[in-house]
C-alpha cells in the first residue's frame, strides 16, 4: 500500500498489535505518532520506526482521561502535523468469570477500551476534517462479536467499540472519513500471554488453536496487514464495516 505523505496516530502503539501497525504503516511511507501510557516502549518503537525511514513521535498519554489525550494529541500534531490516519489500538484484557469481578474492575475495562476510543476519536476527528478527509480503524475482537467465557465486561466493551464505528462512520462520511474495525481472534502479544495464569494459559490456547481452521494462534502483523489495507485508498468504497481476523475462528457473516 502506498501511505507516503499520510500521517498516522496509533493508540497503544508502542507494543504488541499497535507496534506491529505503526511498522508496517511505516514501510508503507506513513509518518507514525504513538500515543501510549509507557513511554520508554513507545521511545523504542519510535526509534525502530525511525529506522525504517520514516518521521515518528511518540506521546505519553492516558487515553482514559480526555484532557490528557487531547495534550497528547496536540503534541503529536506539532512534531508530526494532523492525522490522516487514526488508529484506536489501546485496549486491556482479563480473564476472570464474572460473579468472581468487581465494579472497579469493570470501570477500568471500559475506562480504557471503550472511553479511551471515544477520548482520542473526538480529539482527532476535527483534525481530520479540517484536513479534508481520512481513515480510522478501531480494534474491536472476535470476543465482542461472538462473546467468550471470562471475558463478559471486555466483550461490551469490544461491542461498544463496533457499534460507535458504525455510527461514526456514518456521520463522517460526509467529511470523507472513512470508519472501520478489525475484530482479531487470538494473537501472541503479551495482552494475550497475561490473560491466564501461564500454565493454564498454554493449555487454553494450544486447544484455541486446534479449533482454528488455521490451526495457529495470530501473530500482530496479521492485524497489521488488515489494518494497512483498510486506510488505504484500496479500501476507499468501504466504510462502517468490522473485519475478523481470525484464522477462520468464528467466520461470522
Ligand atoms: N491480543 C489479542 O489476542 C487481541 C485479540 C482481540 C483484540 N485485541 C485488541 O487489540 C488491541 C491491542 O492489544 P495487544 O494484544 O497488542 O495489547 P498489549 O497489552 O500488548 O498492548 C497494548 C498497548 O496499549 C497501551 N495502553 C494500555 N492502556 C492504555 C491507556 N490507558 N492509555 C494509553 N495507552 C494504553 C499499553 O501501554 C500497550 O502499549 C487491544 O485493544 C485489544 O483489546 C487483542
């Protein structure tokens, strides 16, 4: 995909499924701005991005407070300019049944997955119709599609995030900003390592994997080679719409 001349912000981007979009945004000539709460992994993926030829910045944020990621959002516009490009990657997870949570734990989840995409969506969006036009893509999940034992105030959480897209994707049209969502199956980051206690872990995902018609776990860069095509001009008739990527897990239609 061809992105030179395009400016992208990733949420959470330092690590993980974000770190793996900002490179791969990158090797396709997008300028990369990372927002995330750990500032010395951002730095390093700064710099590995860097590398690659490209301008990139990094600012330390909580995208769970609003005013937080609007300072977070300026500072990336003055070393990189507005977006074209925003991505809303930041997101936690925990395993837990339900009966066994509590109402700070869900506050959290929601806080960061789905206030956090709401926070950076409505720091960026009147950049990017000022600039004439864009795309956003959120990281939904399977989870939130088809639901998952463990996971009850995550899955809300992911639904939210996919049904916001919808809507948003509709009032922006208009601006030419298109909206849409990736819903990865299970992919090797350390979001994912830290799900279970790690023996019980491995067990859970070598039986995940077996149900798979792929019969491998995802690794980032399958999210990040979905995402690279949904905010290319490839993808410019295509809005409002969620993508699993997931192996063949769920194959929801
Ligand atoms: N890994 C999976 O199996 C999987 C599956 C489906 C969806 N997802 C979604 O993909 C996204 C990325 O997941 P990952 O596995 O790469 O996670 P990860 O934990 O490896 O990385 C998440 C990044 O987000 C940052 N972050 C967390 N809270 C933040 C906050 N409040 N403000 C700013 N930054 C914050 C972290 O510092 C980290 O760099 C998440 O939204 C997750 O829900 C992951």
């Amino acid at each position: 995909m061809n992105l030179e001349g395009k400016t992208a912000y990733i949420t959470g981007g330092a690590r993980g499924i974000g770190k793996a979009i900002g490179l791969r945004l990158a090797r396709d000539g997008a300028a990369i701005g990372i927002l995330d709460l750990s500032v010395e992994a951002a730095a390093t993926t700064v710099s590995e991005i860097q590398a690659l030829g490209v301008k990139a910045a990094a600012a330390a944020g909580d995208i769970t407070d609003y005013e937080a990621t609007k300072a977070a959002v300026a500072q990336l516009q003055d070393a990189l300019g507005a977006p074209d490009i925003l991505i809303n990657n930041a997101g936690i997870d925990k395993a837990e049944f339900f009966v066994n949570t509590t109402p700070d734990q869900w506050a959290k989840l929601i806080a960061v997955n789905y206030t956090g995409f709401l926070n950076s969506s409505h720091a960026c969006v009147p950049l990017m119709i000022e600039r004439g036009g864009g795309a956003i893509v959120s990281l939904g999940s399977d989870a939130g599609r088809v639901g998952n034992s463990g996971e009850v105030v995550y899955c809300g959480t992911k639904a939210a995030v996919m049904a916001s897209s919808k809507a948003l994707a509709r009032e922006l049209a208009r601006h030419k900003i298109r909206v849409n969502c990736v819903a990865p199956g299970p992919i090797q980051t350390d979001l994912l390592a830290g799900l279970h206690e790690a023996e019980k872990g491995k067990k859970i995902m070598e039986a995940v994997a077996n149900m798979i018609p792929m019969k491998r776990i995802g690794v980032p860069e399958d999210v990040a080679n979905v995402v690279a095509f949904l905010v290319s001009e490839d993808a410019g008739y295509l809005t409002g719409q969620v993508i699993s990527v997931d192996g063949g897990l769920t194959m929801i239609g």
